[in-house]
C-alpha cells in the first residue's frame, strides 16, 4: 500500500506534532533557498510557496509559518487570493464556468470552421 506524503504528515502528526512543525518550517526555508528568495520574511513569498506546493486549504500549516516568520496570516491569506487571481488571469482563466454541454458545443463550432476553411 502507498502513502502520500499528506498521509504520511498526518500519521506523524498524531504521533509527535512538533515533527510535522519542524518538517513545514524547513521545507519552506529549502524552497526559499533554491527558489533564491530574496527573504522568508514576506507574506508574498510564503504565498508563493503555499501555492506551489498545493497547501492552500491547510490554514494550520500557514498558522505555523506566518507565525514562524513574524508575518501576519492575513496578511499571507490576502497575498494569496492575490496570487491565485493573477494565475488565473496570466492562464487564460475566467471567473465565468462553463457546463460540459457548452464545451462540447463551443469545441464542435470550432473544428467545424477548421475543417471548412
């Protein structure tokens, strides 16, 4: 059976929460490293580093950096929901969704006009 590294976090969690503490704190200040960081101490950073590495959900682990680093958490929070708008932006994203049916109708009108020119 394999175990992803969140599960893994988890069950070490219970058994010794300081590890997972210490594991956040020192993979946050490697990322800062080889990502050439200019500080750890910025909100826009470990907003960065929360993004990359898939953890916006987990509010506890940036509870723990926030206040590792001297930086407030809503400050991190705002930074982040700044990020992730500029993501979706610089991707193309829209706020608008759009069902299966209107894809699949938008891609038919589509290679329908590739196919005709």
């Amino acid at each position: 059976m394999k175990i992803t590294k969140r599960q893994l976090r988890r069950i070490i969690s219970e058994i010794h929460p300081r590890a997972v503490v210490d594991d956040v704190i020192f993979d946050y200040e490697k990322w800062v490293r080889t990502t050439g960081q200019v500080t750890p101490h910025a909100s826009s950073v470990m907003a960065s580093y929360i993004l990359e590495q898939g953890i916006e959900d987990e509010h506890e682990i940036h509870q723990i950096l926030a206040d590792q680093f001297r930086l407030s958490h809503e400050d991190v929070m705002r930074e982040l929901a700044f990020q992730q708008q500029e993501r979706r932006v610089s991707m193309g994203e829209s706020q608008k969704r759009i069902s299966h049916g209107q894809l699949k109708g938008r891609l038919r009108t589509i290679v329908r006009d590739l196919l005709e020119s």
